[in-house]
C-alpha cells in the first residue's frame, strides 16, 4: 500500500499543457507530451498506485461506453480517497449560446479539433449523477473556467474514489 501522498499523478490527454510533477499523458505527440499512450485502453500502472488523475477537455471526446471504461479506470488506478479533476464543455452553457453565436455554439459542440470530436456532452446535474452513480465520493461539479483556456465556459468535477 503506497503512503499517502505518494502516489503518481496522471495528466490525461495533456496536449499541449504540460503539468509538473504529473506523467503528462496523450494519444499524439503534443509539447506537453510525456507518454504517448490511448488511455481508451487500460494504463500500464498498477492498481492504487495513482493520488490524482486529472483530465481536462478530454472526457467528451468519448462516447458513454468509452466513458464508463474510462471511469472504471479511474477507479481501478487511484488510491483510496484519490482525488479525480475533470473539465469538460458545459452543455447548458452551449445551449444557450447557440441563439447568441450558431457557428461558435457548433463548433464547441462538435469539437474545434478533428481527434476524434466531441462523442458526448454533459450538464452540471448528468455529471454529478454519472460519477456518483459510479460509487465515486465528494462529486462536486461547478460552472467555471480553467486557467489556460480563459474565457471557456466549463464544467468542472472534482471526486475522490
């Protein structure tokens, strides 16, 4: 059983955004690329060995299949009361921007980039349910942005296993 605080941090599909002290993780070589890796399938680490996944403009790119393997990943990987940081469009938000901006409400719908697109959107409340649903504790999901995508209306999630 690894102390706590001790265990490997994942920064799932990393892009550009490399995070210090993670194993920054994506299916492409991007400059924030550490592991070049399709986190669709299971991750070469063993189980309970991970403190803190986090995963940011990722977990919509798959759609609810995926997603489940995913979160069950999730689980299998982190330690007990191992923390998860999800950040994703916020489906109200895009919603209601379409009658301010169609082609920007469309484009963030279907995704800006070609790798695979947007499979799947979520709102605050389907979120929350889908994690909690999946025996996860603590889910908190707030309307905000993160740092290096301001401007970006999100969903934020945060849960620990």
């Amino acid at each position: 059983m690894r102390p706590k605080d001790k265990g490997l941090k994942l920064h799932l599909g990393c892009g550009d955004y490399w995070f210090d002290g993670y194993i920054n993780i994506d299916s492409n070589v991007y400059g924030g690329t550490d592991m070049i890796y399709d986190i669709r399938q299971k991750l070469p680490f063993q189980n309970g060995v991970v403190e803190i996944i986090e995963a940011h403009d990722v977990f919509e790119h798959f759609n609810q299949g995926e997603a489940n393997n995913l979160i069950a990943e999730f689980k299998r990987l982190l330690i007990d009361d191992g923390m998860l940081i999800l950040s994703m469009p916020d489906m109200d938000e895009l919603v209601n921007h379409y009658s301010i901006d169609k082609d920007k409400a469309i484009q963030y719908i279907y995704g800006i980039v070609d790798n695979p697109g947007h499979k799947w959107g979520y709102t605050q409340d389907s979120l929350k349910k889908l994690f909690e649903d999946k025996g996860f504790k603590e889910v908190n999901v707030i309307k905000g942005e993160v740092a290096w995508r301001k401007g970006e209306k999100k969903l934020i999630l945060s849960c620990k296993k």
